[in-house]
C-alpha cells in the first residue's frame, strides 16, 4: 500500500520537498495505511474506480489532479495538509447505542485488525443479562472476512455461568455467525484486593482501540456512550493488562474457545 502511494506520488510530479514530507508520514503511520478491500475496475481509472466507490462507501477525502474529481471530497495534491478541513479527524464523539452505531463506529479500527480485544466487565451473551450479542453479530456482519481472534475479556461474579456451561450455550448463540476462520475466545478476570478497578470499557485491536464509556450493550437509540480513540501505543499498553503472565487482574477459571464450525475448547 505505501509502495502505491509514493508511486503515485512519483507520477504526480511532485516536488522532492514534498515527496520527502509523504515518505516520512508514512513511516510515521505504519499503522494508520490500511486496506478495506474496495472493489477495483483495472478496466477503469483510477478516479473512476474512486467516484465509483464513493457513491457507495463514501471517502472522507479524494485526492486527485486539479479538476478531476466531479464531488465536494475531492482535494488537490497541493492542498494536502493537517490544516485542511477534510483531512481532519475527530478522536472522540458520542455514539447512538444501537447495534448498528457501535459497529459503524468501530468499523475502521476492527474490520482490518487480526486480533480484536473486547474488555467490558459486564459483557454477556446471556440476552436476559444485557444486549452485547446484536453489537458482535453487527461487529461480524461488517468484516471483510480474513483470519481472526476475538478475544471478549469480562468480570467474574458468582452469577456467572461455569466455562463448562460458557462453553456449551456460547457456542449455541454464535453458531452460524462466525465467518470461516474466525474464532472467539471468552475470559473472565477478577479485581486483585487493593489493585486495579475492573470498570473502563475498550475495544482493542493490534492497530489501535477506542475506550467506550458505557459499554458495548446495545440499549437503544434513546441513549448514547462516548467513544475516545487511544493512540497506537497506549491501546497495545491496556491490551497487555488482559494477556497470558499479566498480574494487572487475576483469571479466574478456563478460557473458553469457540471456533467457526462450533467446536469448543476450554484452555
């Protein structure tokens, strides 16, 4: 992907201060040049194939020649910069709790990671103990479908059902909605007496994650969470806290895996 980029650029003429600029931005967001597997006419221009795409999955900006883009997000070479409007991205805002919402709102960080780390202490896929379920189908229903583990990480409470139980209505609630190579793996932790609170809410991934402050149950269009987006470092920091050897909170019991064909481990 960045090989495009600065090929383009290349082509594009552009001056050698302004390639240096563009080769050092992307070194600088290793992490933020990623892939939505867009479809692509090879038969079309470039442009086309962009407008195209707009139409249906709109960009936030078009980066083109002078007069080449027939729409309001298209942006000339010479008007790239953090000042510009369109480049401009909010890192915080208020979402709608609905289904739908948290998963739009999620989308760009979770549909191109490898690995997704859902931490909210009362996470539940017990319908009578929440609504998380419709935002992990409507998470799912978003991806483009490559390889992946989700791990959900929630408190132990004396309520909670045993991984044995977990394991066997888990993987009665998610069949069929696992796409081919996904797996989900369900963690229960516990708070260690005069350590951490187990309270703040995240979706985590290997490129980024956000902090969500009512939780990923879909309550409702009558209510709303707030979303603050981590940058790359202090995301993988709190991921850490819920790996194997992390002494942050203690696990509590078997993990439980459930793959896409509905075999189920406890580990």
């Amino acid at each position: 992907m960045e090989k495009k980029v600065i090929q383009a650029a290349k082509e594009a003429g552009l001056s050698d201060i302004r390639m240096t600029d563009i080769v050092e931005r992307l070194r600088n967001s290793k992490h933020k040049v990623v892939d939505f597997s867009r479809a692509y006419d090879h038969e079309a221009n470039w442009i086309n194939n962009a407008l195209l795409e707009h139409g249906t999955r709109p960009f936030k900006a078009i980066i083109c020649d002078a007069g080449k883009a027939a729409c309001t997000e298209g942006m000339e070479l010479d008007a790239c910069s953090d000042a510009h409007a369109l480049l401009g991205a909010a890192t915080s805002c208020n979402m709608t709790r609905t289904a739908d919402q948290i998963a739009d709102a999620l989308h760009t960080i979770t549909a191109v990671s490898k690995e997704v780390d859902i931490v909210d202490p009362y996470f539940d896929l017990r319908p009578t103990k929440g609504n998380y379920l419709p935002t992990l189908v409507a998470l799912l229903a978003q991806d483009p479908g490559q390889q992946k583990a989700i791990r959900i990480h929630f408190r132990d409470h004396d309520t909670r059902p045993s991984a044995e139980v977990l394991a066997r209505d888990g993987c009665a609630q998610v069949r069929g909605l696992l796409p081919p190579g996904y797996h989900i793996e369900l963690y229960a932790w516990s708070e260690k007496q005069g350590g951490e609170d187990f309270h703040d809410r995240y979706v985590l991934t290997d490129l980024g994650g956000a902090m969500i402050g009512a939780g990923l149950s879909a309550d409702g269009p009558g209510e709303s969470a707030a979303f603050t987006l981590l940058n790359f470092e202090h995301a993988q920091g709190t991921r850490s806290i819920f790996a194997f050897g992390s002494r942050t909170y203690s696990r509590i019991g078997s993990a439980v895996r459930i793959g896409d064909d509905g075999r189920t481990e406890l580990f």
